[in-house]
C-alpha cells in the first residue's frame, strides 16, 4: 500500500520509493511528479532523454553523454536542478551556462 498522508514531510528519495510501488509508475514518472505536482526546486531526471540530449548540444559532443557526466552537470546546479531541468526542456539551455 503507498502511503501519501504526509507526503510534503517526506523527502524525494522516500517519495519516489512510496510512488514506484504503484504498478505502472516508474522512477521518471515520480520525478515529474515532484516538478509538477509539488513544485520540488532539485529534482533532476538522469534518465531523461530530452535533458540527455540538451547537455548533448551544451557541450557539443557527437554522443549522448553518460551518467557520469550528466551527473556532474548536475552538480553545478544543486538545490536549483528543477529550474536547469525546465530550462533544458525549453530550449534556453545556453542562457545558464553563460
């Protein structure tokens, strides 16, 4: 059973772990519920393709990068990874970095 009752108290790790119990919500479906439904500032999607290929096109590199390196981007933008995320997505990706 998913237990949501204090939901706000919980961080997004102990979220993503109550969502993905339901059949059929996976890791990426919590993210986006933690950006869209309860407006969480540092949530950053590492399996997310449209994020994968934005740093793709940061960087200018001819392969989606790896884990290891979206990671480390991420890192830069810690406790703010939701707005970089909304940025990647929206196609301003080059206004951050400058």
């Amino acid at each position: 059973m998913v237990n949501i009752d204090n939901i706000d108290s919980l961080t997004d790790e102990e979220i993503i772990k109550e969502l993905i119990k339901v059949k059929g919500i996976g890791k990426w479906t919590a993210e986006m519920f933690l950006i869209f439904s309860l407006g969480r500032m540092d949530v950053f999607s590492l399996q997310n393709l449209g994020i994968k290929k934005a740093v793709q096109g940061l960087y200018i590199i001819p392969e989606l990068p790896n884990r290891e390196f979206v990671i480390n981007f991420s890192d830069n933008f810690k406790l703010y990874r939701t707005v970089v995320t909304l940025c990647l997505w929206g196609g301003t990706n080059k206004v951050i970095i400058k």
